[in-house]
C-alpha cells in the first residue's frame, strides 16, 4: 500500500521517532539499516520521510548517546 501521508514531523515528533528506533535498535531484532519499512508503518508516513527520519536519527545517535563519530 502506497503511503501518500505528507506528514512533516516537528522536533516533538521527531524526537518520538528517535525515542522509538533507539529501542529498536537497542532490541536487536533487526539490522536498523532496513528500517525505513518500519517508520513507514508505524508512524504512518511515505518512503521519503520515513528515509529522512532514519538518516537523520542514524547522524544524530552518536552526539544524542554521548558518543564520537
């Protein structure tokens, strides 16, 4: 099913999202580089936000947990 929900998160949201992939990956249930299906269905938006969402929390997690690049 094609997502055309043009939700844009602001940091609120954002921040939900973060909140959520770092329990995801912090279960260890999948490799969080095929994710984006997972934001996509969980949070109701399209590829591309689903795709921004997690590069941007993939940038962020060092800086956001206290750790170096």
């Amino acid at each position: 099913m094609k997502k055309e929900h043009e939700w844009k998160p602001d940091a609120a949201d954002q921040q939900k999202v973060f909140l959520y992939l770092d329990g995801l990956r912090e279960s260890g249930k999948m490799n969080m580089f095929g994710a984006t299906p997972v934001i996509e269905d969980v949070f109701g938006v399209n590829k591309s936000i689903a795709r921004e969402l997690l590069a941007k929390w993939m940038a962020t997690y060092g800086e956001r947990h206290g750790k170096e690049n």
